[in-house]
C-alpha cells in the first residue's frame, strides 16, 4: 500500500492485471461509499489516487488527488503529485491548475524536493530559464550523490546554462557573471532518491 513499494502484479501487465482493475474498480466504489467522517477515508482517497497514477488513468488520477486535496490541504507532496498527473493529463502540457498546485505546493514547503523539480521543470517549458536554474540548484545538492537523480539534474542545470549561457536568461553574458558566486546554501534535510 506504500507509494515506494508498488504491486508488481498489478504494473506488469500479466493476466492477473485484468484481476487487478477490478479489485480496484471494487475500492473506488468502496471509496465512493465511506462516510467522510471516517478517519481512514483520506488515507484511502489518497491511495486510490496514487494507485490510479501508477496505473497510468491520469485523468482519473487527477479527480482522485483533487477530492484527496479537499480532505488533506496542507500536503505539499499531495498537490506536487496533483500538479504532475495533470501535466500527465494534458499529455506534457502545463495547464493553469497544474501550474496552480505546482505554485502551492512550493508555497507550502519552499524546499520540498518534488516540488522544486516540478516548479523548475515548468519554468524551462515557459522559456524561463533563470527560474528553472534557481529551483534545480536548490534542490541539487538534496540529491544523493552519484545517484541517478543527482545526475538528471546536474544534467538539466548544464543543459539550461549551455543554452543560455552564464546570464539563464538567454541574453549575452554581462559583467555580473564574473562576480564571485554565493556560498550554497546547506542541504536540507531532505533528499530526492
């Protein structure tokens, strides 16, 4: 029941996945049932969505994260998963809701992981190259060093300053890049595995 800990079963495909979609269809009508005052019905909500994200039902994904967001609205990771499986939705597209859970969920945790990818991942689809680089240094040095993460975004950090240059924002480089740069921040007690 863990996001971490996926049913393989149920995401391979096999014959038992047909078995699977119907046990899950049994817990959306069961979710639907529940009381809300049930204490377990948020826990569930949010199952149901992130179940269905793996899955791949994305625009089903989007309604479940939506009504699990009514229930718990103080989630950064919740609204970081809302705004990704809309983009998904909108097959790569950031729509103004995505963008909308992306912007809360950031405001609700400055330095939550997913939420700087997503934030930065946005800005770089806008062109906005300066604030793309801003989120993804902030959250490289969450990254396990010389995990695989740690090399996508070390990745797009060097793609976005190649293609822009030193300045991010796609003009020439001015004499403020010489300066010395900041001390990075520390990391955060966070990390992105």
């Amino acid at each position: 029941g863990t996001r971490q800990a996926p049913d393989h079963a149920l995401l391979s495909g096999s014959g038992a996945a047909g078995e699977q979609a119907q046990k899950l269809d049994a817990l959306m009508q069961r979710r639907q049932e529940r009381p809300e005052a049930d204490p377990q019905y948020a826990e569930a909500s949010i199952l149901l969505a992130r179940s269905l994200q793996l899955l791949g039902r994305a625009p089903e994904a989007a309604k479940a994260f939506a009504r699990a967001i009514e229930l718990v609205p103080d989630s950064p990771q919740l609204y970081a998963d809302y705004a990704d499986v809309l983009v998904t939705a909108a097959d790569g597209n950031w729509t103004p809701t995505a963008s909308a859970a992306g912007a809360k969920a950031l405001a609700l945790e400055p330095s939550h992981p997913n939420s700087l990818w997503l934030a930065g991942s946005e800005a770089y689809m806008r062109n906005d190259f300066r604030t793309a680089l801003v989120h993804w240094e902030k959250l490289a040095p969450m990254t396990e060093p010389g995990s695989e993460v740690a090399r996508i975004i070390q990745q797009s950090i060097e793609e976005v300053r190649a293609r822009v240059g030193s300045d991010a924002t796609g003009a020439p480089a001015r004499a403020e890049a010489a300066k010395p740069a900041a001390k990075p921040a520390p990391a955060a007690a966070s990390r992105v595995s």
